[in-house]
C-alpha cells in the first residue's frame, strides 16, 4: 500500500513581505525608544573628572526611589498625576458623552446636512495642536479677547491665569478639539447596526429612548470601552496644548502641569532647571506605568466582560 504524504501549506511570505515596512519603523521609532528609555531610567550618568568621558552606572530602582521621596521631585509627580486625572476625567464625562451624543443625533435619517455637520464638528481634529493653543490663548486673554465678548456684555476673567480654572478650562479646550475622533467612531458603530432590528422595536412601540437604552447602546458598548481606553492613553501623553498655552511650567502655580510637561522639564530642562536625561526617563517610566496598568485594566476587565456577556 503506497501513502503519499501532502505538502505542508507554504508559508505566506506576502504575508510578512507587507508587514515587515510597518514593523521596522515602528520598531525603530517607538519600540526602540520606549525600551531604551526604560534601561536608562536604571542608570544614572555622569563625565569622568580625569577623562571628560561619559559613563553610565546601573543604580537599579533609586531613580524612581528619589522621584517618589525626594522634596522638589515628588510634589511635582503626584500634582501632576492629581491634574492628569482631573484632565481624563473631564474628557470622559464630557467628551465621550457629548461625542456619543453627537453621534446618535447624526445618524439619525431625519437630520438633514448631516455630512456637513459630521465635517465642521470634526474639522478642529485635523488642526495643528500648537495653532489651536495659540488661538485659545487669545479668545481666553483679558486683554485680546476683551472685543469679543464686550458686545455680549460679558467681562472675562483671566481664566487661564488663575490656579482653580485654569487647567479646567484647558481640558474644555481639548475637549472641543478632539470630540471628532468618538464622535465618528461612536458613529461607525451605529451606523452598522442593523436597521431591521430598530424597526422590530417600533413596530412593538419602543420609544427613540428605549430604542437607543436597550438595543443601541448595548451593541456598542466594545466602542465604548475602545474609547475609553484610546481616551486614558491619549490623556496621559498629553503635553502639546498646556505647552502652547502655559508654556512648560504649566502655570498658574503648576496647577496645570502634567506627566507630559514634567518629563520635558526633568529631561531637557527649563529656565534655571537642569535637565537629566536618567530622570526625565524615570518620569517616563512611570507614565510608562500608569498607562500599562490602565490598558490592562481594559483588557483583562472590560473586554473580558464583554466576551462572557457575548458567549
């Protein structure tokens, strides 16, 4: 009895012919970068008096040991990871809520120029942060802003200048820019329900809130968590707009200061502040850290739960 063996499947070489681009940049400019930064957050670094020559010499934990205890590092870590907190938290009950809002209303048949709407409310999305900051500054300036809103009888305070509102205020300001990116993605998600099932519930007389309660919203809850996580992530990198605005003292007071502009000053320096390059990484580290721990919050939490309520 003769058997012939089958030939195995080749392997898809397309496969990885496509991918390897994509994977080497960005192993290159962010996989690199992120370990690298992490080893050095475990040395510190210095010159030889005799030879002018750098060295690095491993100190294991003591980096972040001194960033949690030391007198002028640690008010400024946990003051930053308080305003990074209140900044997520603002965008989670505001941005996500007003995006999906938007969303539910712009997917609806009844509203014309739709396609309009979607585009001037997604448009700030696509601007630059830095023109954006710039721009607010002025609107919110007691001084250049004055002609605004004297017509409407409205004195503005110094909004930006004042520690209770300031950063506040700079998160509504984010919160405008960025609503686009739920908005359409809470949009995508609705739009690919099927329209028999909504018109199964109004045929039984579900009212447009039962019908967004009960059959909308629990089919784009995976969307839900999706920005909610790309929400924290997106917060605890976030630098650029408090950059702009209050520059990387985050003034008034730090009140405004971020893990963002604490690793720029701990690692480049600012103003009379020497910069050091091993504890502008352990910064790193740490945000590194909060954001890991998040995303596994999502992983091994929500998603998981939606996967039990799915099978």
């Amino acid at each position: 009895m003769n058997s012939s063996r089958q030939p195995g499947k080749p392997f898809p070489w397309h496969i990885v012919v496509f991918l390897a681009p994509a994977v080497i940049i960005y192993t290159a400019f962010m996989i690199f970068p992120l370990i690298d930064s992490l080893r050095l957050s475990l040395y510190d670094t210095g010159r030889d008096p005799e030879t002018n020559q750098p060295f690095e010499t491993f100190v294991g934990l003591a980096n972040y040991q001194r960033l949690f205890t030391d007198d002028l590092l640690a008010p400024r870590l946990w003051g930053a990871i308080r305003n990074n907190l209140i900044f997520f938290a603002i965008h989670m009950l505001v941005q996500n809520p007003l995006g999906l809002l938007l969303a539910t209303l712009l997917s609806s048949r009844y509203i014309r120029g739709r396609s309009i709407y979607r585009t001037l409310i997604f448009t700030p999305t696509v601007l630059s942060v830095v023109l954006i900051g710039f721009i607010w500054r002025l609107i919110l300036s007691p001084l250049w802003g004055k002609s605004l809103f004297e017509p409407f009888g409205i004195t503005l305070p110094p909004l930006l200048g004042q520690p209770e509102t300031a950063l506040p205020v700079l998160s509504l300001v984010s919160v405008w820019q960025w609503v686009g990116v739920p908005m359409m993605l809470f949009l995508a998600a609705l739009i690919s329900i099927p329209e028999e099932l909504i018109e199964a519930a109004r045929v039984d007389g579900a009212r447009a809130w039962d019908v967004f309660y009960r059959i909308k919203l629990p089919l784009i809850m995976p969307t839900v968590g999706i920005v909610g996580v790309l929400t924290f992530v997106g917060n605890f990198n976030a630098f650029d707009l408090i950059y702009t605005t209050q520059t990387a003292l985050a003034g008034p007071d730090f009140s405004t200061d971020l893990l963002g502009t604490l690793f720029y000053r701990a690692y480049f320096g600012f103003q009379l502040q020497l910069g050091s390059e091993t504890m502008g990484a352990t910064v790193a580290g740490v945000m590194f850290l909060i954001i890991l721990a998040g995303v596994l919050v999502y992983l091994f939490g929500w998603q998981r739960r939606q996967l039990q309520l799915e099978f």
